[in-house]
C-alpha cells in the first residue's frame, strides 16, 4: 500500500518595500490561515499546520550568505542618494513622484537586479534552496510519508521558486544548493515528493525570461517553455491548473506568464485581482486577499 501525502505549504516572499525589512511570519501566517479557512468552508482537507518557510535578503540569522546585507546596503545608497537630492534646488511639481520612483528602485527593484547578478543568484540561491530543502527533507523523514509541496511566492520569490522548481525537476544534474539540493532531488526520484500546486503572485517572471541567451533564443524561435521541468506533471494524476499566476494590472511588477509555456491543458492559469489602483500598495496585497484564498481553495 502507498504511503499517504503530506499536503504541505511552503512560502517565499519577495521584494521587500520595507526600508527595515524584519520576519515575514506575521505575512505567511496571515495568507495560511485565510487559505485553511477557505479551504475548511469548501470541505477540503486542510494542509499540513506547519508551512515550510524562508527569509532572504536580510540579517534574518539563517544565513552567513552575503544575501544577508541587501537591505542594509539598500538602505545606505537611499540616504546617500537622498542627501544628494536635498542640495538640488529644481522645482516640479512630480518631484514627489519621482522621489518615490527611486525609492522603488533602490528597495524594491533593487533585490532583483542583485539577484540576476551572477554573484547574488549564488548567494541567494544557496542561501534559500538550502534553507527549504532542509526542512523538506526533515519533514519527510520526520512524518515519515510522502510529501506534497503547494508553494506561494512573492514577487521577487517566484523567479526563485521557479528556479527552485526546476533545479529539483528538471532531468540533468544539477549542482546548486549542493547537497540538500541532491537529497530532495533523490526524493523527487523515489516517488517521495511532489508538486501539488505553485501559486504566484505579483510575479516579474515574464520580463525575467530574457536574463539569459537560452531563453532569449527561445523566444525568438518562438518556442514554448516546459512546465514539466517544474515538477507540473500529467503523471500526478493532479486536477490543472497546477500553476495559477495572481496579478494585478496596476501593479506594474506583476506580468501573466501563460504565455510563456507550453500550456496546451490548462496546466498554468493567469489570474486577474483587483488589488487597488495605485502602486506599491497594491503589491503587497495578495498577503491579505481573502479573494486571492478562495481561488487558491478552490483550484487546490
């Protein structure tokens, strides 16, 4: 007789607005008790009461990654930066608005220019995918069944989620996270672990597929990338969408991503939220969407 699923959620946040970024507990937390309320009300078995959690890009203490002074030196380039602008003396009445733009820049969009970057890729990378993949694998043996992975990401946490993804999935060796890495993929071989569902919110995945010439010559040959390398397999045997992407137009970091992939069964599903109009509030509100946790109950 087969062992039983674990269903297990696990969390990645993303880019972090906060000029003092602490634990994004209060923020998993929150979204998994709307999701276990919404799936209890539609008669769903509940996931596991133990999500699988991660922090990056700040002195958190899970990491001696240089990932752990990002927001630091974000912080030290804003005052700098706002230092200089305090000695220009050039009226306009958008002036507030463009403050603000840079301010974005340097928090926001600043954890990812560091994470395309070769160095903080390798730093992030080994950072998290070591982080996750050993509470995957203390899970697994722990509760001594087979686990089932629902992964929620955020913003700059999907492109790592889908890194993740496909370095645990894909067919050739792979090298990165190093051994808890390798342990989780002979988990994924013996039949012990799989992907429920990834859901994705606020996702800057699409304008990220051109960080790389493999992917660029993709897309100019017009082809489709594979959401198997994800782990999104029709052998599962799992009801589609696996993969629902939760964006909202006004926020101009989140794109649809159906596009990009070969999605001939319905396997991935652009989801539109209303979130408010006005950026970056509106990026920080898939965290609290009860609508957002109804959708993910029911396609669950």
């Amino acid at each position: 007789m087969a062992q039983e699923w674990t269903e297990t959620a696990l969390f990645i946040h993303g880019i972090m607005l906060d000029q003092d970024p602490g634990p994004h507990d209060s923020a998993y937390d929150g979204l998994f008790d709307l999701i276990q309320k919404a799936l209890k009300k539609k008669g769903k078995p509940l996931l596991d009461p133990a999500p699988i959690k991660v922090e990056w890009g700040w002195n958190s203490g899970q990491s001696s990654e240089s990932d752990r002074f990002l927001s630091d030196a974000e912080r030290r380039i804003a005052a700098r930066v706002d230092e200089v602008e305090q000695t220009i003396q050039d009226f306009s009445v958008l002036r507030p608005v463009h403050i603000l733009a840079r301010q974005i820049m340097i928090y926001g969009f600043g954890d990812l220019f560091y994470y395309v970057s070769k160095d903080g890729e390798r730093a992030v990378r080994r950072q998290v995918f070591q982080t996750l993949c050993n509470q995957i694998t203390e899970k697994q043996s722990r509760y001594k069944t087979r686990l089932s992975l629902t992964l929620v990401a955020h913003s700059a946490g999907t492109i790592i989620a889908h890194d993740l993804l496909y370095h645990l999935f894909r067919a050739s060796k792979s090298s990165e996270g190093g051994k808890p890495v390798q342990q989780v993929r002979e988990l994924v071989r013996n039949g012990q672990l799989r992907v429920r569902k990834l859901y994705t919110m606020g996702s800057p995945i699409t304008p990220m597929s051109i960080r790389s010439e493999a992917l660029i010559k993709k897309l100019m040959n017009n082809q489709k990338l594979n959401p198997k390398d994800l782990g999104l397999r029709d052998s599962d045997g799992l009801t589609n969408p696996r993969w629902v992407n939760f964006w909202d137009r006004d926020d101009i970091a989140a794109f649809p991503v159906e596009f990009l992939y070969n999605n001939e069964n319905k396997v991935i599903e652009d989801k539109y939220l209303d979130l408010g109009d006005v950026f970056p509030p509106c990026h920080s509100k898939y965290w609290t969407s009860a609508e957002l946790a109804r959708y993910i109950a029911e396609t669950f």
